[in-house]
C-alpha cells in the first residue's frame, strides 16, 4: 500500500460515511423522509414496510445521526486534505479507530434492538469504509 492509495482512499471512507447524513437528515420532513423510511427499512431486513417515520421523534431522532455523519464524513475528507501528509500513521489509525468504535456500538445496538440484520451491514461498510487503510502505507 503506497501513502498516495491510502490518501485516495481516505476521500472513500469520507463518501461512505457522509453519504449516510443528507439520507437521514432528510427523514426528518415529511416531504422527504422516503429515502431516510427505505434505509431503516433495508438495514432491518426483510424490507416489508414495518419501519414507518410516522413519529415525529423517529423524524428528529433521524436528523441528529445525519448531521454526525456528514460531519464525519467531512472530518475524514480534511485529514485527508490537510494533515495526512504531516501524519499519515496518525489519520490511518484515528480514522480505523473511529470505525471501529462506530462498528462495535452501532452493531451491539442494533443486535440488542433486534435488528441483527444491520450489523451484518455494518461489515459491509466497515470492510469498504477500512479499505488499505488495514496495513500501514510504504513509500
């Protein structure tokens, strides 16, 4: 893995992790909810259209994780931009640590709400999120 693929890379992880927010920030409107109803639905598989956004506080609970993953998303986009190149092994691992944190609990909560599905998911988006970003770069 070479200092440039991982900084490549790192811009990925950004998009995976920051396309989630508008998503769920969207579901707290009525009028746009739809794509936020659909992905709770899909990640709490079968999708069969038990997962409703009818609830005002399922509509404000979705917006406050869109705003921390799009936040998120752009926080990993700048320390690609502006410190990888002063710390690569620094970013590598904050970025894998914040991964993982993100993966243990959001699956742990998703298996204790009966929605193990989700955590299955999240290896999808872990194993896409982490990428090279596994083994430290060489030059």
């Amino acid at each position: 893995m070479s200092h440039k693929l991982h900084k490549r890379w790192l811009k990925v992880t950004a998009v995976v992790v920051g396309s989630f927010g508008p998503v769920f920030a969207l579901g707290s409107m009525v009028q746009t909810m739809e794509p936020a109803r659909f992905t709770m639905d899909l990640l709490s598989w079968p999708v069969d259209g038990a997962t409703t956004f009818a609830s005002p506080d399922t509509r404000f609970l979705s917006s406050v994780p869109g705003g921390f993953l799009l936040g998120w998303g752009v926080l990993i986009w700048q320390l690609s931009q502006w410190v990888y190149d002063a710390a690569p092994e620094g970013v590598r691992k904050s970025v894998l640590a914040s991964l993982l944190a993100w993966f243990v609990l959001d699956s742990a909560g998703s298996i204790a709400s009966g929605n193990a599905s989700n955590a299955g998911f999240n290896v999808l988006v872990l194993l896409i999120g982490v990428g090279p970003l596994w083994r430290p770069a060489r030059d």
